[in-house]
C-alpha cells in the first residue's frame, strides 16, 4: 500500500510537471507579457505604466533563459510560485490569490457538499428502485424520466428555478449568498436543487445499469438458489458489488467538492472557487486562472488516488502494491 | 413411482421467438426422482438440462417462463407456490449447485459468511451457533483447515475449494434433494473425480437425492443410480445406470456412450455423432435425432416417436426401437 502511494504520488509529480510546462507555454510564451498588461490596464494604458506593470508582476523576466541569473526567469518563477503554492497577486486587481483561495472554499462547500452528499443517497435509491422493478412500468417510467431530466440543459433548471422556485412562488431568493447560518440555508436550497435535478437523471441511469448487470452474475443466482428474497438479493448481493464500479464515478468528484461549480456559482452569485475562475476568465486574470488550473490538475490526480486507496475498502480482490 | 420425492410431470419451458412465438426449451418433460437416490440428466449443450433444472426451483430466467406441467415435491404442487413459499422450498427443500464456482460465489463476500447465510435464511439459529455449523460443514465437504477457510474471500480459493464452499452452501439448510448442474465441468481432472466423490458420500451419509445434470457419461458411471437422456428438450431414454450405459436402445445414446474416451473398449475408434443439436427454433416435426441418426427410417422424419416401455422401468423414445420390441 505504501509503495503503490510513493509510486503513484511520483507519477503524480509528472503529471503535475507536465501540467505546469503547458501553463507556462500558453500563459507565458503564446500570450505576450505586452498582451497580459494591456489586457490588465486597458488599450490605452501609457507605455511607462504598462512598463511598470510588468515589473510588478514579474512578466518583465526572461522568459526561460537569463544567462546573467539562471533562476531569474519567468519560468522558474512560474514553477517556483505553483509548487510552493506562493500563488502572488492577482493580474486583475492585486488581491493575493492565496486569500481569494480561502475566500471562495467556504461558499463553494456549501453549494457543493449538500448537493453531493443528497445527491449520492437520492440517485443510488432510484437507481435500486428502478433496477429492483426491472421490466416493470415503474422502470420503464423510471428511464423515461432521467432520460428527459438529463436530455434538458442546466442552464433551463438554473432559469426556471430562478422564475418559478424564486420570482413566483417566493421561496427562495433568486441569487445571492450569505454565509450568516441562519440564511445560509436559504441562499443554498435552490442551487442545490436544481444541481440535484440537473444531476439525477443521469446518474440513475448509470448506476441502474450497474445494478442491472449486478444481477444477472450467477453469485445472484447462487443467492435466490440459497433462498434468498428479492429484497435481500439486492440489498446484500447486488449492491456491495454494484458499488465498486460507482465508487469509480463517486470518489474521483471529491476533490472537485472544493472548487465548486462554475455554472451553479456564476448563475446564483455565490462567491465561491467557481465565480473566481469565471471572473477571472472574464478580466483577463491570468494569474488567477493559472493557479485554478493548476489546483484542478492536483485535485485530478487526488480524486484518482483516492479512488483507488476507496477500491480496497469495498473489493477484497483489489490489493494495492 | 408414488414414493417419488420430486415428480415432474409434462414440464413445458419456453422463451419468447420471432414474431411472438414461445419456443419450448423443456418439451413436455416427465422426470421422477426417488428419496435418496441419483438420476443423472444426461444430453448435449443446448438440449434443455439446465432450463429443466432452473424450471424446477423456479428460477428460469426472464422471459422464459413455465407454460405448462407439474412439478411436486413431497406431492405438493411447487408451481404457483407464493413467492415466499417457494423461497422456503429453495435450500430447504431443493439445494442446487452450479457449474462455475468460480462465478457463483459472491465475490466480496467470505466463503463463511455464504454458508452462513443458507443456514440463517431457513433456522432461527444464533451467529456462534450457525458459525459452528458452518464450520461442521466446512469440515464434512474436506476444506482443510476451516476456520481459516471461513473467513477466505472467493479469489482466496481454489476452484475444488470453490466448488466444496458451493457444496456445503448447498447441504446448509439439509435438503432432501441437491441438483448438480455440471458440478464438475470447470474443474481439472484429479479435482472432478475428487468431487464427485465427495457428493457421492454426501449424499450416502445425509440421504440426500441426487438430480446430477451433465452431458459426461464418465461422471454419470460414478454417481447415478438411473439415467434420463435429454435431447433437444424431450427425454428420449431413461433407465437404471446398468441397463442405459450397458444396453442403450436410443440410437443417441449410442453415439454418446461411443464418443466416450473412458467407456469405449481399448483399440476402439472415438466414434462422434455428426452435426449438432437443433436449435428450438428449427425442430423437426419428427423425431427431433432424425437428422443426425444413422438409423432413421421413413417414419421418423413423418412423426415424433411416443414413449416406449420397456422391461425394468426403462423407456424409450425411437421408432426403431419401437418396432422391434414386442409391445
């Protein structure tokens, strides 16, 4: 076990590596430092200024070659910053990124951990239920109704929550946030409603298929030959099995808890990780943006090893070395 | 046979066909087995064995289906038994073991904690109580070594070792009646015959009847007291071990026995029967062996032939035979 972490965390560390050089390649060799000042201070920005501009944020550097200081290069100053997680100050407006980091972590588990942690328990529920009524009207309704709620964009349930749950009904507020606990709750309801319902359909039809499968193995007909019921069959048969091919989809989303999600946070105003890389997108924050990649290429490998540290727990056939 | 411990009478199986059809898989299937004795079900891939085995514990899967016939156990009616009866009679009354144990075991489950369950799913017994029993039956189905074996994943196992785990799965809840489908087919040679013996003993000391399903005449030769020979879903000879594999009268038979390695007399030429069985779909209206038969006459391609007596409780299926006999 131990090994296979050292091993995996190494080819992680390529990963990473990897990962980085691409940054640099696209943020600092394909966009000009010219570009990213202008982009920051505006077309018509003076020349000095945007010459001070660039010292300030360190694009004044050789890009990867500086034969007076070898290290003094934006590319080393690139990996330098990323691996000591020393992420500096934003391109668009000098906050510290570290602190917008820490910021955004709060509002984006609140949208994010009640959705995941409803959303598993609802759609593995359906799923054994449509899968327990197989080749019934209840499966068959069943599949219908995830296909249409898969089949219909987000972006409807974000708007049509909006309308009906917020301006019409005035259950919730349209949008917004406040991490007060006694209005959290509201601010949360609906963009954790409308990620579940967005969500479900098309995770019950996965793990659907996944008990369906389950159930055709003979151990299932091992079971019912023993005299077990139905009920039994699937709750301790079909399930312990069926959850090794779910915890792959499952465990490999919880490092992604933390960033948030992009299309939830920007739609509601929630002011997590997700509204931060879509602000920065849009203000040119390149800084900023290099950091939440670089954050989600680390959750990436995270999620993997997780998953399979998650496989030894559920397969007794998974050993890891 | 009235002391009969599992009568099956006309067992009609089917699957849905082309356009709304329902092809019979067992085709009016008379099968009787007695208390404590073996009846192997002998025939090819394909012919209907296992569906007729599946057929008699209720567990054909969809969407084949039971159309028509009786299955008793005890003289009672098995057939539109509730749901929840019928799960008593499974493992309690008729205990099945398979041809993979490889598969047929639960993966993430240990080899203890299935024999547990078969135990737990028809007593009212305590966890240290059915763990004992367990244990006992780890013990009479020769695993070496039980409590080390109880706590065994499947993958931890050997394929005999699976295959006793199935065993003892199967004699938990101490049924009268183990049908063995293939028992021995996935395992290597020295391991079959081991098995074979081990369910031979079984069934001497606990009295359990045997319906061993199997397309192996050499493990028939080992374990069965009768034969009922099954081709393309109808029973086409049975008989007394002795009478089938010495004097077989079905000209499959015939062909079965001389394409064994172990029964055919030294110097012999393997002899196979040509061409294979006939799917569902393409039955003769005939005797369903007339294409393969090397002794077919006119009348076998016309009309199917009946159930023909013969001395000793044997019966057969076959026009030539038929006509040659005095009846």
């Amino acid at each position: 076990m131990l090994g296979y972490l050292l091993r995996r965390t190494a080819w992680g560390a390529a990963t990473v590596l990897g990962v980085l050089l691409f940054l640099f390649a696209l943020f600092f060799l394909y966009a000009t430092p010219q570009d990213v000042a202008r982009r920051a201070l505006g077309e018509k920005a003076p020349p000095e200024a945007i010459a001070q501009w660039l010292v300030n944020h360190g694009y004044d550097k050789p890009a990867v070659w500086n034969p007076a200081d070898p290290l003094d290069t934006r590319l080393a100053e690139h990996l330098r910053r990323m691996l000591l997680f020393d992420f500096g100050r934003s391109d668009a407006d000098d906050v510290p990124i570290a602190q917008r980091l820490r910021d955004g972590v709060g509002p984006s588990l609140s949208v994010t951990l009640p959705l995941f942690t409803l959303g598993l328990p609802l759609a593995l529920s359906l799923a054994l239920l449509v899968a327990f009524f197989r080749e019934t009207y209840i499966d068959r309704v069943g599949v219908v109704l995830c296909v249409l709620a898969m089949s219909v964009s987000v972006l409807v349930y974000i708007l049509g929550g909006q309308y009906l749950l917020g301006k019409l009904l005035r259950w919730f507020p349209i949008s917004g946030f406040d991490p007060a606990p006694s209005v959290l709750l509201r601010f949360v309801a609906l963009p954790v409603l409308v990620g579940l319902l967005a969500g479900v359909g098309a995770n019950v039809r996965f793990y659907r298929a996944v008990f369906l499968e389950e159930s055709g193995r003979d151990y299932v007909r091992t079971a019912r030959a023993k005299g077990a019921g139905d009920a039994r069959v699937m709750a301790r048969h079909v399930l312990p099995n069926a959850l090794i091919p779910v915890l792959t989809n499952v465990v490999v989303e919880i490092p992604f808890l933390f960033t948030g999600s992009i299309l939830l946070e920007s739609f509601f105003g929630i002011p997590g990780l997700g509204s931060i890389t879509v602000d920065a997108i849009q203000s040119n924050d390149f800084a900023t943006l290099r950091v939440m990649v670089y954050l989600g290429a680390l959750l990436f490998i995270a999620g993997q090893v997780l998953t399979d540290v998650a496989y030894t727990l559920v397969d007794p056939r998974v050993r890891l070395g | 046979m009235s002391e009969a411990l599992l009568h099956v009478e006309g067992l009609l199986t089917s699957f849905p066909g082309a356009r709304g059809a329902r092809l019979p898989v067992v085709d009016r299937v008379d099968l009787a087995v007695a208390r404590g004795e073996a009846l192997a079900l002998v025939g090819e891939s394909g012919c209907g064995k296992s569906m007729t085995a599946l057929s008699i514990v209720g567990l054909v899967p969809k969407p084949g289906r039971i159309d028509a016939g009786s299955i008793r156990m005890r003289g009672r009616e098995l057939r539109g038994l509730p749901v929840t009866a019928m799960r008593r009679v499974r493992g309690a009354e008729i205990a099945m073991i398979f041809q993979e144990p490889a598969t047929s075991l639960n993966p993430v489950q240990t080899a203890g904690a299935q024999v547990v369950e078969a135990i737990t799913l028809h007593e009212r017994v305590a966890r240290g109580e059915a763990r004992r029993r367990a244990l006992a039956l780890f013990e009479q189905v020769g695993i070496p070594d039980p409590p080390v074996r109880f706590g065994a994943y499947p993958h931890q196992l050997s394929g005999g070792l699976k295959q006793r785990v199935m065993i003892a799965i199967a004699l938990a809840a101490r049924p009268q009646l183990l049908i063995a489908d293939e028992p021995t087919t996935a395992l290597d040679v020295t391991i079959q015959a081991q098995i074979l013996e081990l369910l031979a003993g079984l069934a001497r000391e606990t009295g359990t009847a045997i319906l061993l399903i199997t397309h192996d005449l050499g493990v028939v030769n080992q374990l069965a007291d009768r034969v009922a020979v099954m081709y393309a879903g109808r029973i086409v000879e049975e008989g007394t071990r002795a009478a089938v594999l010495a004097a077989p009268h079905h000209p499959y038979t015939h062909g079965l026995l001389r394409s064994m390695p172990s029964l055919a007399q030294p110097g012999e030429r393997l002899a196979e029967i040509p061409g294979v069985v006939p799917a569902p779909d393409a039955w003769p209206p005939g005797c369903r062996f007339e294409g393969r038969c090397a002794i077919a006459l006119a009348v076998c391609r016309a009309r199917e032939p009946e159930r023909t007596r013969l001395d000793g409780g044997a019966a057969v299926r076959c026009h030539a035979v038929a006509g040659e006999s005095p009846q």
